[in-house]
C-alpha cells in the first residue's frame, strides 16, 4: 500500500511556488520537499492543516492512498504478505511431556 502525494499537482494549480508554500506553512524547503517527493514517512496534522490552507483545498486533494492488489491464494483481501507466510505450528506432542510428568 502506498499513500501518494499530490502536492505538485495543487502547487501548479494554484501557480504557487515551493518556497512559497513553505513560507506560508511554516516549514523548511527540505521538509516540504521530503513531503512532496513521497520521501516522508508520517506528517502532523498541523503541518497538514498548514498545507491546505495556503492551498485552499481539502486533505483528500493532496493524498491519495494506493493498496496493492495481493490477495492471498483464497483471494481474501488486505492480507497482503501475510497470506503467503507459513504459519508456525505446535508439535502435536507438545506439552504431554508436562503433564505425563506430573503423572
């Protein structure tokens, strides 16, 4: 799954400019880059807040997520990698020993 970033997409729409948009927001050139190069991992919601107001638009016009179609072989959904790991299962003798133990 992916979240995308649109930002460049509002800046041309707005005929605004990076610095600019730093400059409104609050935030260092190399964070707004970060951000809009897909690079950062996480964004606060008063950074985000910041963004869409200089841009006049709503969060959903500047992310998008993306999840990858990998089903699992029973096709169910958002499972993912997950699916396809094998599964660690207890001996079928495991914790008799215990109990014939305590006999």
């Amino acid at each position: 799954m992916a979240t995308i970033v649109h930002i460049d997409v509002m800046l041309a729409r707005r005929k605004m400019s990076v610095t600019e948009l730093a400059r409104r927001v609050g935030i260092t050139m190399a964070n707004l880059s970060i951000l809009k190069n897909g690079k950062a991992r996480a964004i606060r919601f008063s950074t985000l807040e910041g963004i869409c107001r200089a841009l006049d638009c709503q969060p959903g016009d500047i992310l998008e997520f993306k999840s990858d179609d990998t089903r699992s072989a029973a096709g169910s959904p958002g499972r993912g990698d997950l699916a396809s790991s094998p599964r660690r299962q207890r001996p079928k003798d495991a914790g008799t020993a215990v109990r014939s133990a305590r006999g």
